[in-house]
C-alpha cells in the first residue's frame, strides 16, 4: 500500500491501515517503513471483528482491503494483497 500511495491519493482514497498493535508500536513501524498514510490501534479487535478480519482463533487477523465509500457502503472487500487496479475499479 506504501508504494502506491500516490495512485490512492489521484483517485481521492484515503488509505488507513489497522491492526491490534499499540499506538507506540505503530509510530515505530510507520516511522521505519516511511509510511504516508495513518495506522490505526484496534487492540480489542472490536474493528477486525466488525469487518469479518479476524481468524477462526478471534485473536489473529487476516490481511484483507476494504473500499469504503463516503456513504458508509463498503464497496469493495477482497483477502490478501489484490491488485491495485482491482481495488480502484469499483470506482470507474
């Protein structure tokens, strides 16, 4: 996602990512990998679990994008890391 930032941002996408780690966790990694986009602390995995991201265990988390739209519709779900193209195409 870091390096297609650019590509997100043309589109008008606000990229975030999210995982359980802690705040000071994520400053570290973000600082690190030279992120341009904000990582959000979901450490009861409330957010994982509300958007069907968390594995079988309830405790580890499977990589998955989610579109949202400004309407609060997620237009796009896929697991995994998929294409940059496809995540955009839902927006024409």
């Amino acid at each position: 996602m870091r390096d297609e930032q650019s590509t997100y941002t043309a589109k008008g996408v606000q990229t975030l990512g999210m995982n359980p780690a802690s705040v000071a966790s994520h400053e570290k990694y973000a600082a690190k990998f030279h992120f341009g986009f904000p990582l959000v602390s979901d450490p009861e995995r409330s957010a994982a679990l509300a958007y069907r991201a968390l594995k079988a265990d309830g405790h580890g988390i499977v990589r998955t994008v989610y579109l949202v739209g400004r309407d609060g519709r997620v237009a796009f779900a896929e697991r995994g890391a998929p294409a940059v193209d496809a995540i955009l195409a839902v927006l024409g």
